[in-house]
C-alpha cells in the first residue's frame, strides 16, 4: 500500500469535513477498502475512521413511532442478533444479516458498509485487466470474458452486480437513510441511494464527497406483514450470492394486500420488480401464482454467454423466497 494520513475525528461534522478533502476516502470496518488498497486501485492520501464516533453512528433501536433506527457503524451480527429482527416482518432482514459472509467479517463489517460497498466483479478489482468501469480501459471485459457471476438484468454498458446482502430487503421493506454532509442532514427514501442509470464509472451509491450515512429506518410494519431474503450460492460457506430476492406481503383474510418483490445479484444496483409485485395483489397464495411472479421477476432479461443459469436458479430463489413468507 501507498502511505496516508489516518484521520480520527472527534464529531460527525469534522468528519464529513475531512471527507471532502480531495483523495479522502471515509471507512467504517474497511473490509472492502483494504481489498482494493492491497491491489492499488485505490490510494487514498487521506482515510477518515467513522468507528470512533459510535455514539452517533452505532446501534439498533425501535423509536416511539414503531419505526426501527440501524445506525450506520452497527455490525452486521449486532443488526442479525438485535431482539426487534424476531419480529416476522423483519424476518427478511436478519436472514440477509445471517448469510453475509462469515462469523468473522459479521462482527465487524458494518451495516452502511455491506449497503455502500464497491463490486466484486474480479476484472474491475484485479490490476491485471484495464476495464471500462475501473477507468482504465474502454470496454467492459467482463461481457465477453468470464461472466457467469455478472448480470442479467438492468444493465447498459457494464454488467457487474450489486454485492450488498442487506440492500434489497430494505427496499422491500420501504426503508429510509439519513445522511451529514457538513451541518446538513437530509433523509431520503432508499432507492435514492443508488443511480437510476448505473452506467460504467457510476459510482454504486449517489453519496456526494464528504456526505456519511448516520442511520438507516425501517417505518412500523403493517398488521400482517411478512418478509422473506433468500439466495443462491456457489457453497453454503462464506461465498457471494450467484441470485438473490427479498420480498415482502401484507396478509388479510388470506390474500395478499400488499407486496414487494426486490432482486439482488443479478443487476448493477438492487433491482425492485413492481410489476412482479403487482401479480400478487388480491390474490391467495399459491405455487402457480408463485411461478407468475418468478417468470415476471426475470422478465427482459438478457443473460450473457456463461450466466444464463440464473434466470432458472433465480426464479427458484423469488418462488422460495415468497414460499417463507407466506408460510
């Protein structure tokens, strides 16, 4: 690694501060940024620490109104293990928790930075190849290299996929992010969080320089819902997911109210699929409407030379994923 100047601040406000340095990185565990340091795609000359400022930034809480509050440095095992995930309609949330790498890096990665992580897509994190989406190269090599972890849907000039685990059940489940930039806070929906046009050389995340996550909400459930994460893997062992889904019904009277259908490993951001979503509505479940759904979930999708396995393996993932939740 190149030398840099480690920077503790001592308040969210000198923080966001710092962070707007140029060439300033801000890190809460640093697990993904240590992975991109060590191959020198990313020199920082600056990296501020946020972990010390976990009186503002850590922790799990159910406010008065109902809505939970995750702070944004609270770990991954403390968010799986908190009491308030026991509840059905946070099921899909603590499985995603749950099946985030391993024992280890879940007792320190931290929430904010399983959402906001960089890809793993191996030719964009490797100094051996100069990609489109790293800004060394003109072309996405992963679309006619090796390309059976990349995307089949929602992709336009690169086809790397979203990493984090935790996004797509919290879109699912409506969440919220709040954010300091400077002595401004804002809190805005949490599809905003990620570009509507994930171009290469867009970032995973709209965050501005200097701009911190404090805290992500989840609003009250209604009576009777119910969520559900699952995904695909290469091995049950700490592995990426290859497909992903997070869904979430309101129940009454035995039929489906309302619903979410969200993707996750098969776009370049968490992809919602309303259309999907909207098969469910007013109706009773059951495995042919299950099927409909799955089949309108992957509906467009163009999958590459090596990756058309996960149109099938992906459709299997939606049916389990609404077969747990209206269990």
């Amino acid at each position: 690694m190149k030398p840099f100047t480690y920077v503790v601040p001592k308040s969210l406000a000198e923080a966001s501060e710092a962070g707007k340095q140029p060439n300033t990185v801000l890190k809460g565990a640093g697990v993904d940024l240590i992975d991109r340091m060590k191959e020198r795609l990313q020199t920082p000359e600056r990296i501020v620490n946020l972990l010390p400022l976990k009186d503002e930034l850590a922790g799990v809480a159910v406010e008065a109104s109902g809505e939970l509050k995750i702070g944004a440095t609270t770990t991954i095992a403390q968010l799986e293990q908190h009491e308030a995930l026991a509840n059905p309609a946070l099921a899909g949330l603590q499985a995603a928790a749950a099946l985030t790498a391993s024992p280890q890096i879940r007792n320190r990665a931290t929430v904010a930075g399983n959402i906001l992580q960089f890809t793993r897509c191996w030719y964009v994190r490797s100094e051996a190849f100069h990609c489109l989406h790293g800004g060394r190269g003109p072309t996405c090599l992963a679309m006619t290299g090796e390309n059976r972890y990349h995307a089949v849907l929602g992709w336009m000039d690169c086809v790397r996929v979203h990493p984090s685990n935790l996004a797509p059940p919290l879109l699912a489940l409506d969440a919220e992010y709040s954010t300091r930039l400077g002595d401004k806070v804002r809190r805005r929906k949490f599809t905003d969080l990620f570009p509507a046009e994930p171009r290469a050389q867009t970032a995973e995340h709209t965050l501005e320089a200097g701009e911190i996550v404090t805290a992500i909400h989840v609003p009250k459930p209604a009576a009777g819902t119910r969520t559900a994460y699952c995904e695909s893997r290469e091995k049950l062992t700490f592995d990426w997911a290859t497909t992903a889904c997070a869904v979430k019904v309101v129940l009454a009277g035995g039929k489906i109210a309302a619903a979410s259908v969200v993707l996750g490993a098969v776009a370049p951001v968490p992809l919602p699929r309303p259309k999907a979503a909207a098969l469910l509505l007013g109706e009773a479940p059951s495995a042919t409407l299950f099927q409909k759904v799955a089949e309108a979930a992957y509906a467009g999708a163009s999958p590459l030379a090596h990756n058309d396995y996960k149109l099938v393996v992906g459709k299997a993932i939606v049916r389990e994923a609404l077969e747990q939740a209206t269990r």
